[in-house]
C-alpha cells in the first residue's frame, strides 16, 4: 500500500502547491543508471501513492526529479532511463508528469553538436541540468562559452551553481543573466555543501535578480 511521507511533507507540501509558480516532485537517485531498475521504478511509485496513502490530493506531486543520471549516452542507460520515464508519464498521479534529469554536467561537445538529440537523453526530459558545479568553474571562459552556444531550448535546461562569493546587487543580477543565456531554470547559492537541505541569506537577492531579469 506504501508508507506516509515524512511529517515535514505533509505539512510543507500542501503549502507549496498553493503557489502556482511551483513545481513539487519526486526525488529519485539513479546513482548514475547502477541502482536496480525495480528500485528506481518502487521509488517512484512511493510518490505516486502519496495521495492515496494520504487520503488527500493536496499530497499529489507534479512529477519526479531523477538524480544522478548518466552525462553520456549509452543505449543499456537509455533504455533503463526511458523505462523510469515510461513510468512517470503513465501514471495518472503525477500532475504534470514533469520528468527531470541530473546529471550533474554534459560535455559541451554534446550540448552544442547538431546531433544532440541523438547523443544524450535530452527527449527522454521535460527539464535537465547540464551545469552544476563551484560558482569558480562558471567563470572559466573555455566552460561557459561553450554551455552558452547550444541550441536547445532553454526552458528545457537548468544551472545549478554555489559556493558563490559575496556579490553586490548588481554583480549577482549579471551572474544571473549569464546563467540565463545557457538555461531559463537557475539556482544559485552560496552555500558550499549540502546546498539543497537550506535557503541561503542571498535567496531573497537571487529571486528579486532571477525577477529582473525576466
């Protein structure tokens, strides 16, 4: 039947689908296509039962994040992806059916080739990361020229930077503006690890940048 979520999930997951400028998902590690396909598949559908276990649809979710995917094509990856995927589209709980890939990085060599499509797991997603890494790799010219000549669709692609310095308004607004010539989804913070568990003193800054700038 599956279990309850944790009890900060039901308190905080209701409040969140109130905003209609949020996406809630799923959170499901792949570790990089090793973990069994059945776990994978078992996680997911942890989620899907939310509302039922629930008893409530203010527990339902948009879709699922997929953690640490493969960067690389590999058609034994593809095909254990596409099954993850088959099964998040399909299922009629998720409201969106919202698929998310993290690979953490794409070469530049397959973002910009015309062959990208083919070379990467791009048509399995709705949004995937191509970039997340220390805010002191961004500024390398030989990275972010490259992450910023592809052709992809932008709303398809997100940026993940932190352990970012102490930036002025105006300094964190072109940062912003960079990061939004590579993907239209950008998260960034100075936090150095564990970034994800806490907002930072800079988020308020980040979101009024990320506002501006649209």
């Amino acid at each position: 039947m599956g279990s309850l979520p944790d009890q900060v999930y039901l308190d905080e997951v209701p409040k969140l689908r109130t905003y209609r400028n949020i996406r809630t998902l799923g959170y499901v590690a792949t570790h990089y296509a090793k973990k069994p396909i059945e776990s994978v598949l078992a996680e997911i559908d942890t989620y899907a039962r939310w509302p039922k276990v629930t008893n409530t649809t203010k527990m339902r979710v948009d879709g699922i994040f997929l953690d640490e995917t493969p960067s690389t094509y590999d058609e034994d990856h593809f095909a254990y992806l596409k099954t993850a995927n088959q099964a998040i589209k399909n299922s009629t709980t998720f409201r969106d059916r919202f698929v998310a890939h993290n690979p953490g990085l794409i070469p530049t060599s397959i973002l910009t080739s015309p062959t990208v499509l083919q070379e990467s797991y791009l048509n399995l997603t709705d949004l995937t990361v191509v970039f997340e890494e220390k805010f002191d790799k961004w500024l390398n010219r030989d990275v972010m020229v490259p992450l910023q000549a592809h052709k992809i669709r932008r709303s398809k692609l997100a940026v993940i930077l932190h352990s970012l310095p102490n930036l002025n308004e105006e300094v964190l607004e072109f940062m912003v503006q960079q990061a939004e010539n590579t993907a239209d989804w950008v998260f960034l913070t100075d936090i150095a690890d564990n970034y994800y568990h806490s907002f930072s003193a800079m988020f308020g800054d980040l979101v009024r940048a990320v506002d501006g700038s649209s």
